[in-house]
C-alpha cells in the first residue's frame, strides 16, 4: 500500500532546532504527566476526601480512559482543523479543569474531572506526532520521534518524583496548579512559536461518515494496526515498573527514600541514553531493522531480569542492572513503531496518530494494574514486564512482515530526500 498524497516535507524548511524538538516532546508528554505527577498523592486523596484506595485509584484509571476516547475524537477534528486550534482549545480546557480539580469536594467529581482532563490534554499528544509526520518522514521522522522520547519515555519516571515533592511542600491539590501553570505555558509557547503544519488544501472534509471510514481503514490494516499497538506495550511495560518499583525497591530491597529516588533516576538516564543512541542510529540504518532487534534484545534481557529476580542473584544491584538494560531497550522501540506505522498515511496523520495514542493509553490502562493483582511484588512486576516484551515480539512477528523473507521493503529503503535530511 503506497501514499498516493502529499508526502511531507524533510528539506531545510522544516524546522529541527533543539527548541522545536523540546516543544513537541513537552506537548507529547503532557498526559503522561498529568497521569503521574498525582501519583504519589493517592495516599492523602484518600484520607482527604474519606474514600477508599480503589475510588482513588478510578482518578487514574479515568484518566487513561479519557485519552484513550479524548485522542480518537481530536485526530480526526485535527484532520479537518489544523494542529493549532486543537491543541490550543484542549491545553486551555486542561488548565480550567486543572483548577477545579484542586478545589474539588469529593472523589466523585475529582473522578470526573480527571476523565475530562485526559480528554482534552489528549490534544497534546495527537498534534505533537501529526505535526512530525506533517514534516517529516521515514527516517527523519524517527530522529524526531527520538529526540521526544527524551521528554516522552522519562515523563512517567520523573514525574511521579517531581508530585511527591509538590504535594510534601503544599498538600495534593497544589499538584493541580502546578499541571494548571504548565498548561499555560504550554498554550502561551504554542501561541507563539508553533506554526500551523497541515495547509488548507491538505486537510480532510470531516465529515461522520468521512472520519468513520478513515478510521475503519485503519482498523483493516492488519500492519498499521500491529504497529500502532506496540507502543502501547512499551508504555504498559514502563508503567508496570512505575506502579511496581515503589514497593519493589523499598519493601523487598530496603531502599530508604532518597535512594529510591536515586535508582528512579539513573532508570531514567536509561531511556534517554538509548533514544539518543536510536537518533544516531537511523542515520545509517532503516527504522524497521532498529525495531525488529530492538524488541528482541529487550526481550532477551528481560528474560535475565527474570532469572535474577528469581534467583536473588546480584541482590539490588542485579535488579538495578537488568531494569536498566529493558529499560534501555525501550527507548529504540516505539518511535520506530510509530514512525512505520504513520509511513502510508501522511493524509490523515492526525487520525492514525489519534489511534495510535488511544492504544497506548488503552493497553498501559489495562496491563499495568496487573502488577498489583498478582501480588505487587519485583516477580509480579518483572512477570507483568516480561509478558509486555513477549507480545511485542509476537505482534510484530505475526502482524508485519518485519522478520519475513525480504523484509519490509516499502519501509527498509529510504529515499533520497529522507537519506539527505537524516544527514542534516
């Protein structure tokens, strides 16, 4: 299946500053850390508002649910309207709902609040990788997408750590204005340094029956589909290690706190170091032979991570070495995922990045509380991580040609536009 419209631009006009990249992956990360920051603060929601641990924890998990519905609603309407008015519209309702949410009175309006709050900060993320398949492609877009995963993949590390520290200075509802303000700036950066990236005679009629025909095209591609749900197994794989670790490293290892916070950090380093690493990466080659390794190495390292666990060996800092090598590996998978699953559908970027996210959120929201149910303990959470590693490695397999005879053709070879820009 070829792309019969407009590809996108990767010449010199396309911007590629270090502030461009920092916008967009500030945009991308903005429901992973809505998501995260309120974390830490589920203890004192619970004693506040006098509810229970479960009703808590629906705030999460209402969260993810409003993304996931938030992101299939906003692609499309991006499709139709452009990048800025979406995104600008869904960060300014996300800081009014940010302010009701510090001043709500009981859980079930806080419960309803963050549904709507993942909605609209949904627009974020959809925008943030249209507006890079608008730009760019193959390649370059993966360089891209690497670059984002440095504010991306660490977001649901450090922000958890950053909302401790908000809600111990001045209770959980400060954590509110801090995502309030954070939205302001956002809006305020996109306002004025954003340029709009899908030109009117690009954009798609909108219609009902136009977006649900776009959306069911998808939905028969049995490769884009495939694809699109590997990050989503990325995502659950990274959350499962956020729900789990706390009570993993200071229940089971004894960690105190601060080092808790240490070991949070250098897992962290983890993903930014092999984002760079795949950034340089696919200058020389193809995404799809970055993705098909990447998922296999990972694979195999989480197989020792499970050994060691098991087994004790190396104590704590086994446990630290082996998180860090799967952790590290996911940072080369779902920029390339999502750069190959974009690749034929540059005329509706918006829609099949908006399914792409509702995945992610959808399948991190079921996967990840698995940890708990199992026992909340490091072999639940490896187990939990393991089982991620092993359906990306079967979606991929099964779903995609990428370990076929022959390869991926359409996907391994790069023009000479995106071999120039790749270089740049």
């Amino acid at each position: 299946m070829t792309d019969t419209h407009q590809s996108p631009t990767a010449g010199p006009q396309a911007p590629r500053s270090i502030k461009y990249v920092l916008m967009l992956g500030a945009l991308a990360a903005l429901p992973a850390v809505t998501t995260d920051m309120y974390l830490p603060s589920l203890p004192a929601v619970v004693a506040d508002l006098e509810t229970t641990q479960a009703a808590a924890q629906l705030t999460l998990s209402g969260t993810l649910l409003g993304a996931g519905i938030g992101q299939l609603v906003i692609g499309p309407f991006s499709d139709r309207f452009g990048r800025r008015l979406p995104l600008v519209i869904g960060i300014s309702l996300h800081v009014v709902i940010s302010l009701l949410c510090s001043i709500t009175p009981n859980i079930e309006t806080l419960t309803g609040l963050r549904v709507l709050q993942g909605f609209f900060n949904a627009a974020a993320a959809v925008v943030a990788i249209a507006v890079i398949r608008d730009r760019f492609a193959g390649a370059a877009a993966a360089r891209l997408l690497s670059r984002l995963m440095l504010v991306i993949g660490v977001a649901p590390l450090f922000a958890p750590t950053v909302g401790q520290a908000v809600a111990g200075l001045w209770q959980w509802r400060a954590v509110f204005y801090v995502l309030a303000l954070i939205g302001v700036v956002l809006v305020a950066i996109v306002w004025k340094f954003m340029p709009e990236t899908l030109p009117a005679d690009r954009r798609s009629p909108g219609r009902p029956r136009h977006v649900a025909g776009a959306y069911w095209s998808l939905m028969r591609d049995k490769h884009f589909m495939a694809l699109a749900v590997i990050p989503g197994l990325g995502l659950a794989l990274i959350m499962s290690y956020v729900v789990g670790s706390p009570f993993v490293f200071q229940d089971e290892y004894g960690f105190t706190e601060q080092q808790f916070a240490l070991a949070f950090a250098l897992n962290g380093a983890a993903l930014v170091l092999s984002a760079q690493l795949n950034a340089a990466l696919v200058r020389k080659f193809p995404p799809v032979r970055l993705l098909r390794t990447a998922v296999l190495v990972q694979l195999a390292v989480s197989v020792l991570l499970l050994a060691v666990v098991a087994t004790g060996a190396g104590g704590a800092l086994g446990l630290m070495a082996g998180l860090w090598l799967v952790l590290g590996a996911q940072g080369m998978i779902p920029a390339n995922a999502s750069v190959l699953a974009l690749h034929n559908y540059g005329h509706m970027a918006g829609t099949a990045a908006a399914v792409i996210g509702a995945l992610q959120s959808g399948v991190a929201g079921l996967v990840s509380p698995l940890v708990g149910l199992l026992g909340g303990n490091a072999l639940s959470m490896v187990g939990v991580m393991i089982g991620s590693c092993v359906l990306t490695v079967m979606v991929l397999a099964i779903g995609t040609p990428a370990y076929r005879r022959g390869g991926w053709p359409e996907h391994g070879n790069r023009s000479d536009d995106e071999r120039v820009a790749a270089e740049d």
